[in-house]
C-alpha cells in the first residue's frame, strides 16, 4: 500500500463525514496524522482541486470533484441508466424510500434513490453503504453469491440493533428462505428505525447483480403491506431487467410495460 495515498483517502474520508468545513485540527484528529501531515496533505488536495479552503484560511471542505467523478462512474452504468424510470415509477405507488443497490465487497451501496414522500424518513442517501447481512437489498444480493463470498460475510456479523443477525447458522437459514421465496426483509436490523424489502435484479445472463428495495419506517408493516411490496417490487424488477437487455443492444428510450405473467 502506497501511504501518501492512503491517507490522502483518509482526509477525504474525514472531511466527507464533517458537519461541514473542518479545522485542520480536527481534520489531523480524524485521520491519527500529525497537523503538519495533514496540512501538507490538505494543500496537495487544494491544488489538485478536491479540497476548499475558506478565505482566512482556517477551515477546509471538498470540492465537487469527487461527486463529478462519482457521477461519471454512475452515468456510464447501463443498469443504472435503465432502473431510474422504473424506480420513479414505482416512487408514486409507495409512500416509502425507493432504491437500487449493489455489492461491493461485504456492503451494500446505494447505486440509486427516490426519495420518500412520507414526512417521516431514513437516511440511506444516494453512495449510502451498509453491511450485506443487515439490510435487505444486501441480503436479497447476497442470498444468491457464492458460498466463498457468504463464508467472508460471515467473518463480520456486525450488531446493529438487538435484531441484526450475527449468527453465522441464522444467516444461512435467512438466506435459503430469501432464495426459496424471491424476496428478502430486513426489521429494524440497521437501525431501530428502517425497515424493507427487497427483491432481486438479474442480468441477461441470470446472475443476480443488483437489488430494488422500499425502505422506510412502514407504519404498516407486516404480511399484507409485505405481501402487497413484493408485488409491486417484482413487476418493476421485471420491468428493470427487461429494459437492461434492451440497453445492451440501443440507448434507453423509455420503461417498458409490465410483462402479463
């Protein structure tokens, strides 16, 4: 590991967290550096354009330029492209948080979002991360990985809330279920807030690649509210795939219709 770049990522990190500009101070006080390594690190970042500074020069904040990376990495992925209109669709049928998702590593990351319409919301933003095994869309993908890629999952069974599942042998269990009935819940295991549920999105070529997920605090959460989501979710996760296929061979024009069956 190159250090000088490893703890230039810690900076960014450190001032991605802030509550707003930092001191350098502080800045040196989240990443473990010396004040002088950090400074030096700040003004490299400055110069090349990722980190501000305000004008007495006592505070430092990002830039955009990590978000237009971001968003060209975004833009240039076809699934993301064809599961936006399916995701605002399917945003006007439920009063609860829409999204996308996909693994890397051992987290979920939240590819795409619409945003709920309900006063009351959570915080999975748009780049959000969370672990596999505690949320749905991370359980719906992870149900259907290897064993190789369940086997290191289950190395960091981190506890959430009392219902975050940490047992290697409950998660397994969990998983079987979520690859026997095509969906997968999560009970306030993220947090004591969140709820949701998810169901999977496969490419041409069968491999689930991705989750569509409603989260949300669910006032009405159980059997029927589950049972009606589920439905919901896998007409549009239909309706992802089909239009996924399409992109492989022209630009996204429009989101197809439901399929009948």
């Amino acid at each position: 590991m190159i250090k000088s770049v490893e703890k230039a990522m810690r900076v960014l990190e450190a001032l991605s967290q802030g509550n707003g500009p930092m001191r350098l101070r502080d800045v040196a006080a989240a990443t473990d550096m010396t004040r002088t390594n950090a400074f030096r690190m700040l003004q490299t970042l400055r110069e090349l354009g990722y980190v501000d500074q305000t004008e007495d020069g006592a505070q430092y904040s990002l830039t955009l330029r990590l978000f237009e990376i971001g968003a060209r990495r975004r833009a240039s992925d076809t699934l993301v492209q064809v599961a936006h209109p399916v995701l605002q669709r399917l945003s006007g049928l439920v009063p609860e948080n829409v999204m996308l998702s996909m693994r890397e590593g051992m987290t979920s990351v939240v590819v795409d979002r619409i945003e709920s319409r309900a006063f009351v919301r959570t915080f999975a933003y748009l780049g959000a991360r969370a672990p596999l095994h505690a949320v749905s869309g991370g359980k719906c993908i992870l149900a259907f990985e290897s064993d190789e890629v369940i086997a290191e999952a289950e190395k960091t069974l981190t506890r959430f809330t009392e219902r975050t599942i940490t047992d290697p042998a409950r998660l397994r269990e969990e998983l079987a279920q979520i690859r026997d009935r095509g969906y997968a819940t999560a009970y306030h295991e993220v947090n004591d807030a969140a709820r949701g549920v998810a169901v999977p999105i496969r490419s041409r070529f069968g491999r689930v690649a991705a989750a569509i997920s409603i989260s949300g605090p669910m006032p009405g959460y159980g059997p029927d509210l589950v049972e009606e989501y589920v439905r919901h979710l896998k007409t549009h996760a239909a309706m992802i795939e089909e239009a996924w296929v399409e992109g492989w061979r022209q630009p996204v024009a429009s989101v197809p219709r439901p399929s009948s069956a």
